[in-house]
C-alpha cells in the first residue's frame, strides 16, 4: 500500500472482520469515516463510488481483480470513478497515465496491464519514453498517447483528482469514498475486501438519504 502511514493489511481471500460481523451494521468512525465538509460529486442526484488508487501501489495491484468485479456489479445509478493519487511529485506523471487511458476509451484494454507492467514485468513507468514502449507493445500509437496525456483536459482532470484526494484527506491506497460523505479502507474495515462491503453498506446508506430528500 502507498501511503503516508501504516496499514495493517489482511488477505484478499479473508472474510468479513469479525469486529465487522458482530456488528448489525458498520459503525462510524471505526469502519468508515464521515466527511466534513462533503466533497464534491459529478452529480448530487446520483450516488457515486470513488476508488483512490496509484499505479505504484501493490495492495491496488492486488485489489484490482477484486475491485474491479465488484464495481461491475454495482447498480446502474451509482457511478463508479477511479481517482489516481500523487503523494510524490515523481508520480504525478502516473496520474495523467490513467487518465489518459481514461480519454481515449482503454481503460479495460490497459488499465490491468499497467499495474502487472509494473509490479509483475518490472517496468515502472516512470518517464515518457517508458510509457510509449509500453504503448506500442500493446497497440497503442505511442504518440497519439502522448499527445493525449498532455492535452489540456488530462491536465485538468489531474488537478481535479488531487483536490478530490486531499479533499477525502487520502493518507493511503487504496481507498474507497462513498457520495462524498464516506471513507473507507482497508485498514479501517480490516481487509481491502471487506472496505468493500462497507461500501456497499454506504452506497445502501446514500440511496435512503437521497430518497428522503428527493
């Protein structure tokens, strides 16, 4: 995990933590976190999910198979984003990566890919040269790409996800919000899996509020 301090991490195969089962429901403040102020969302009508990751992080390398399952099964009115975190400079250019990506429509053609270039084959990423290797080995024109992770919008949305994190005050990857009311974590529900399924109490929770309030 990439993260400004220490996270006790379990299993990906562990179950629900039992300080979480012997619960009837999660409890604020020890599995998750509210938010305040809460943050913005794409739209307040609809419930979005948020995932914190960085490509550099192996607990998001092996979370990704799981995550990305699960959010294939969410509802179709929550929305599911992934926002990629910086927490070094050096970084930064692994965000305007994913979001490249992103923009021209690869996401599920090369997202996996780069975690396991960089955690399985080794090959960090870390310089534009790099990056457009990468590319052309999996089919992409390495300068379409590159003229796609400078272009305007990336940058935008590079700065938007680095509001978001510090917003959510992300000290570590992954991480899960919730409607821009909610955080959760590994560390806070005791396993990568079961943040999952503090999520799901969330998303549940977000969709009663905004019936009450519609």
């Amino acid at each position: 995990m990439v993260n400004r301090r220490d996270f006790s991490a379990l299993g990906l195969l562990s179950a629900l933590p039992f300080a979480i089962a012997a619960q009837q429901k999660p409890v604020d403040g020890r599995h998750y976190a509210t938010l305040t102020p809460r943050q913005p969302t794409r739209d307040p009508k609809q419930v979005e999910v948020v995932e914190f990751f960085a490509y550099s992080c192996g607990h998001c390398h092996a979370f990704e198979p799981v995550i990305d399952a699960w959010q294939k099964k969410l509802p179709r009115d929550v929305l599911f984003r992934r926002i990629p975190v910086a927490f070094r400079p050096q970084l930064e250019l692994q965000q305007k990566l994913y979001f490249a990506i992103e923009a021209l429509d690869l996401v599920e053609q090369l997202h996996r890919k780069v975690f396991d270039s960089i955690h399985i084959a080794h090959d960090h990423l870390g310089t534009p040269a790099e990056i457009a290797t990468f590319m052309g080995k999996n089919g992409v024109d390495p300068k379409r790409f590159e003229e796609a992770m400078n272009s305007f919008g990336v940058a935008g949305k590079v700065q938007q996800a680095s509001r978001l994190a510090v917003g959510y005050g992300i000290e570590g990857t992954p991480a899960i919000g919730v409607d821009g009311r909610w955080l959760t974590d590994g560390s806070m529900a005791g396993s990568n899996p079961a943040s999952l399924m503090v999520a799901d109490y969330l998303v549940g929770l977000a969709k009663d509020m905004n019936r009450k309030t519609s």
